[in-house]
C-alpha cells in the first residue's frame, strides 16, 4: 500500500503536465497504418502489407506510392493476376497516370505473357523514359524467345544500353550461336550403329549400353539361326528382343536430341528470367 501512496503524485504529475500521457493514441490512424505498411513492405512480410495498404486505401486517401505499394506487395507474394485485377480497379487507365504506375502495369502484362501488348505499349507511351522502354520492349522479346529481333534492338538504340539490357544481349548472343542437336540425325545414326545417336547427343553412357544390348542380341540370334537352323525358337526369341531393342534405340536417340535441345533452351531461358526479376524487384 506505502508503494502505491508513493506512485499517486507522480501519476498525477504526468497527468497534470503531460495531458497527451493521459489520452490513448489511435494506433489505426492514415499516419500509423501508413507507417506499419511501409514497415512490413520493406521487411518482406508483403502478405500483411498488402492488408495494411488495403486499409489506407478503403478508410483514408492512400497517395500514388502506397496504392502503388499494394499492387507490388500482391505481385511480390505471387498474386499477379490479383495484382492487376486490383489496378484497374484503382485506375482506369494506369498506363496514363504516371511512369512509376505504367511501370508496375507494363510489368505486371509481362507476367501475365502480354508480349505483344508491352512491346506496343511501352513503345507508344510518353510517360516512360527511352531506357525504361527499350527494358520493356527487349524482356518482352527475349521472353518470347525471339533472341535476333532483341540483340538487334538493343544495339540499334541511340543510346548506350543500360548494364541490364548488356545481360540481354549477351545471352541472346549466345542463343543464336547455340548448337542444337537435330533428332533426325540423331535416329539415323542410331539406325546405323545402334546407341550412335545418343553419343551425339552427349549421352555416352546410354550409347555405349544400347550398343551392347542391341549387339549381343543380335548376336545370340544369329548363333542360334546358325546352330539350330531358320526354326530355332530360341533364334527367334532373340531375334525378337534385339529389334525391340533396336527400335527402342532409334525412338529414344530422337527422344534424347529433344531432350538436349530442351535443356539448352530452357537453360537460356531461365537466365534471362533471372536478369528480369533482378531488374524489376
């Protein structure tokens, strides 16, 4: 009790002096839900941000750079198609508001596959700078794998090419330089040497196997035609397991040349994906 006797004429100090101590602030205010926002934004936690910036924008008057924030937040924890939903709901028209919202639009249609719409609309839009639309215009093209149009593109600017659009066009340097493996060639020389078209397809291990398997086969047939005669069942039963063998390695050496192709094409294609995202985080 002496203790709390003790406490009294402090707290009324601080109420007498201190009049603010005394009233609870209101932690759901534009300016605190603002500030919380912007901290779960900037720290990742982009799924409660988005739900913070959703409050600015429905109980106070979110400015350009929070509402802006939203869609962000949304495309950064994977809503894309959510993401733009919500833009055009906020502007009519986002490619007419300013660079920063034609931007994040622009971005949001690359995600989505709209090559052919970015590559129109950023070329005919006045809000972006010549560097920002010649970014839009060469990820749309290196995307859609159209690897000459975009090299060409990039070094026929006028201006010296950002460090982003230099990735650009050093991958799609590559890719047009890139061997291929055709599947034609590859069944047809595995039609003459069995397992001849997976080693050019850079599958020895695989090649080498099917050369064995399709030989031996072909061998213990012929030893029993030649032991047994033309009615030997087990000529025939050998016989039979080398074709399949044999038509085996052609189907699979076609399949393998794919393969190949796939992987580089896929391995080139991440890459500029992750020259993209870098970009655009």
């Amino acid at each position: 009790m002496p203790i709390l006797i003790r406490c009294k004429p402090a707290l009324l100090l601080l109420i007498l002096f201190f009049p603010g101590f005394a009233s609870s602030q209101n932690l759901f205010d534009s300016v605190h839900t603002a500030q919380y926002a912007n901290y779960l934004f900037l720290s990742g936690n982009y799924k409660l941000a988005a739900d913070e910036y959703e409050r600015l924008l429905f109980q106070y008057k979110a400015d350009e750079t929070q509402a802006l924030r939203l869609i962000q937040s949304y495309r950064h924890s994977g809503q894309e198609d959510f993401a733009m939903q919500r833009m055009d709901l906020i502007w009519d028209t986002p490619l007419q508001i300013s660079g920063n919202v034609a931007n994040e639009y622009l971005i949001l249609q690359i995600l989505a596959g709209n090559y052919n719409f970015v590559i129109q609309n950023s070329r005919e839009n006045t809000l972006l700078a010549p560097q920002e639309k010649l970014f839009f215009e060469a990820s749309s093209l290196m995307l859609e794998q159209d690897y000459p149009q975009a090299f060409s593109m990039i070094w026929s600017a006028d201006q010296e090419p950002e460090p982003v659009l230099k990735s650009y066009s050093s991958i799609a340097a590559e890719a047009m330089s890139m061997k291929l493996k055709s599947p034609a060639l590859s069944g047809i020389l595995s039609g003459i040497i069995p397992g001849s078209g997976k080693i050019y397809t850079g599958e020895w291990q695989d090649g080498l196997t099917t050369f064995v398997f399709v030989g031996s086969t072909a061998w213990q047939s012929y030893r029993g035609f030649s032991k047994y005669g033309i009615s030997s069942p087990y000529g025939w039963i050998m016989g039979a397991i080398s074709a399949g063998f044999y038509a085996g390695n052609i189907y699979g050496s076609v399949k393998s040349a794919n393969k190949y192709n796939t992987e580089k094409r896929n391995n080139i294609n991440i890459r500029v994906q992750a020259v993209f995202y870098n970009h655009i985080r």
